[in-house]
C-alpha cells in the first residue's frame, strides 16, 4: 500500500506538470526538523533533538502547483532508560525525495506576497545510523511519509512549515520498537523563476 500511494502521488504530480507547465521556480532550501516517535521502546523514552535538511524542490504551476525535490536530511533523537541513567542518541541521515501538490491561498507564484497549502508524500533512503548497538540494517529503508504543510512567500524568500507522519515502522526489531516517526520541518530558501 505504501508503494502504491507513493506511485500515486509521482504519477499525479507528473499529470499535473504536464498540465500546468507554464511556470517553473527552483527553490533551493535549508532547514532544521525535529523527529519524535510513535512509541517508545520497552522501559525507556524517546525525545526529539534538532536535525537539519540541505537541498531544493522544482514548483511548476500558478496558483495550483506541483513540487518536487530532494533533501540530504540528518534526524536525531535520544533515548533515556526508565530505570537507570543511561541515555543514548540516535541519528539518521539519507536522502528524502519529497513530491507535493499545493495551492496558493493568497497571492500566486508570481506575487511579491503569498501563503500557500500543501500536502503530499516522501521516501526517505537511509545512507548512515548512528545508534548505540545498532547498524544501518536495523533500521527500515526506504520509508514513506505523507504530509500536510504551509508556507510564506515574501518576495523572492519563502518559509515552508511542515508535519509529515511515516507509513513505515522505524526498525522491525523487537528491542527497539518505537514504531513510526513522526518529523516536524522548517525550510527557508529563495525562489528562483526560470
């Protein structure tokens, strides 16, 4: 199912880029993210530390868009035992590959002023894990997400707010299940018409 919402999304945005083909903006970001989880593992917790994201998204469209993109993204967390002192922190870090339809609410694309919705889906491809013992092959990847968002446009800036919910468990290891995450992003960038 997950692949199948994630083919989804692609073949829309591509759909939608077919039709809407008459404005194109790049938009190269940089950004912090805060990832929590679903559960936490059996006698211990879980709490979010700051992560970051580094790269950009191509927007077609006008006041309806399609955008995609792709992110180098570093998340991290700590876990703390219930029952002792011993506290450890996870980081991840790979390539998300975000796709998203939005709508500007006011202003379009070409407006100095604007605030836009939007929402859509993302696969993340983990390249490195760092975890008190555990490897890269604990954690599951790929993984996808769907998200909902808002953003800013004050002339060529924009702000970008984002909360997206993962539709795959974090690892399927029973020690340490903490089901699946959940990210909060903040990117800011310039937008750049072509």
């Amino acid at each position: 199912m997950k692949k199948t919402l994630f083919s989804i999304v692609i073949i829309s945005l591509f759909f939608f880029v077919g039709n809407n083909y008459s404005q194109v903006e790049l938009k190269p970001a940089i950004g912090i993210n805060f990832t929590g989880y679903s559960q936490d593992p059996e006698n211990a917790s879980t709490s979010a530390k700051v992560g970051w994201q580094l790269g950009g998204t191509v927007s077609f469209g006008e006041k309806l868009y399609g955008e995609g993109g792709i992110f180098w993204t570093y998340k991290s967390n700590e876990i703390s035992a219930n029952d002792t002192n011993f506290v450890f922190s996870t980081s991840q870090s790979g390539v998300r590959i975000p796709v998203m339809v939005g709508y500007h609410l006011l202003g379009k694309e070409t407006d100095i002023i604007g605030l836009r919705a939007f929402g859509g889906g993302s696969m993340t491809i983990l390249s490195n894990v760092d975890a008190e013992g555990l490897t890269k092959d604990d954690f599951t990847s790929p993984t996808y997400g769907v998200f909902l968002g808002a953003g800013v446009d004050l002339s060529m800036f924009f702000l970008d707010l984002k909360y997206e919910w993962s539709l795959s468990d974090v690892s399927s290891l029973t020690s340490f299940d903490v089901g699946k995450s959940r990210t909060f992003f903040i990117n800011g960038g310039v937008r750049i018409s072509i």
